[in-house]
C-alpha cells in the first residue's frame, strides 16, 4: 500500500497514475516516526448498510460489540492493512468534504477507541 504526496491517497490505483517521485509506501512514514498499525485479525468487521460492526472471535480478549456509522466502517477497512493514522486522515480527506482538522479529530477519537478494546496491532 502506498500514500500519494499529490492527492494524499491511499490506493493502489495511485500506484500506475501518479508520478513515482510522488508515491511513498507506508513504511517511509513509519520510519519518519509515525506509529504503524493495523486491525488485528481476531476482529471481523461487517458492514450492514449505514452501520458497521467490529466483532471479537473468541481469541480477541474482548467481549461486546463494537457499533458505528458508514464512516467507522471505512476507517476499519483502511485499518486492514498497515497504515498510520495520518494516512487514514489523509485518505478519509479525499473521500469526505469537511475540514482535516474535523476529519481528523474523529479518525483520533476512533483509532483510540480500537486501541481501548484491544483491535489495533501497532507496529
């Protein structure tokens, strides 16, 4: 997975449409400092339309439902595979016409409440 510096991306379509000098892979912001992580594997999320859920399998460690809006649901499918958070940010930016710093508050306050449960694997 890749982030475009261009249009702050995260898609692996930018790979072919963005000049090479433009395209970093997560990794070089993980080494710029900022935290990797990803959604564990014992967590299955399933959309349902305007609400998405994250369930614990019996290894997870976690007992109870996790319940959200369509907008949780992207930032837990951005969430299976390695990111950071301001790749999400980024990619919530492109997709959703608000302002960062809003769009930003919430991927936080969500990001830490995966934390609180026990869903996010930082690496």
């Amino acid at each position: 997975m890749t982030v475009c510096v261009s249009c702050r991306a995260v898609c692996q379509a930018h790979d072919l449409t963005c000049p090479p000098a433009v395209v970093r892979p997560v990794w070089y912001y993980i080494l710029k400092g900022m935290r990797g992580m990803k959604l564990k594997d014992e967590f299955i999320v399933h959309n349902a339309g305007y609400e998405s859920l994250l369930i614990p399998t019996g290894d997870a460690g976690f007992t109870g439902l996790v319940r959200g809006n369509k907008t949780l649901g992207i930032i837990l499918d951005l969430l299976k595979q390695d990111t950071t958070e301001e790749a999400v940010i980024a990619a919530m930016c492109e997709q959703f016409d608000a302002p960062e710093e809003i769009i930003a508050r919430d991927v936080k306050k969500a990001v830490s409440e995966l934390r609180r449960v026990g869903a996010i694997d930082e690496t």
